[in-house]
C-alpha cells in the first residue's frame, strides 16, 4: 500500500475513535447536566409553596422542566444498574448514590 493510503486509514480511524471516545464523555457529563437542572426545576417548584405564584414565576417553573426533560430524555429507560454505572462515571458533585436497601 501506498504511503498516503496507510496515512488516511489512520486518519480514519484515529477520527472514529475520537469521536467514540467525545460521545462517552459528553454523556457522562449529560447526567450531571440532568441532575443539575433536576435541582433547578424542584427549588423552582418549592419556592411557589411559599408565596402566590405569578404568571412569571409559571412561566420560570415551566422552562425549568421543559430543560430537565430534553437533557434527562437519554437517561429516562435505562435500566437501574445501567443508570447507577453512568452515575459512578460521571462523579458529579451534586449525585449522592446509595446502594443500600
């Protein structure tokens, strides 16, 4: 094989690990993102328990969920331990795992 060919396979095949290896840690980094905006949508939802809610205040809530549900969508059918694993990877500092029962 010619030189330029064994340079662009590599090249090929550098680019697709790469990308694998992006695709992994841009998930990892999902679940912390989802657990953060989890906590944004409940301390938006217990801050209308203490005063009357205002078409503003609705409006905030209903952002704050919509936000938790496209950045939670990947993780809502995954199975217990597959979700549990995710959640060692990504060592957020806001995910507490507890695997007593």
């Amino acid at each position: 094989m010619k030189k330029a060919n064994l340079t662009f396979i590599f090249t090929i095949i550098l680019l697709a690990f790469m990308s694998c290896t992006n695709s992994s840690q841009k998930e990892t980094s999902s679940l912390c993102d989802c657990v953060e905006a989890g906590e944004v949508a409940s301390r938006i939802s217990a801050s209308l328990f203490d005063r009357v809610p205002t078409q503003e205040a609705k409006d905030s809530l209903d952002k704050a969920l919509a936000d938790r549900d496209r950045i939670c969508f990947p993780f809502q059918h995954m199975l217990a331990h597959e979700l549990q694993e995710k959640a060692i990877e990504a060592e957020c500092e806001s995910l507490q795992i507890s695997t007593d029962q």
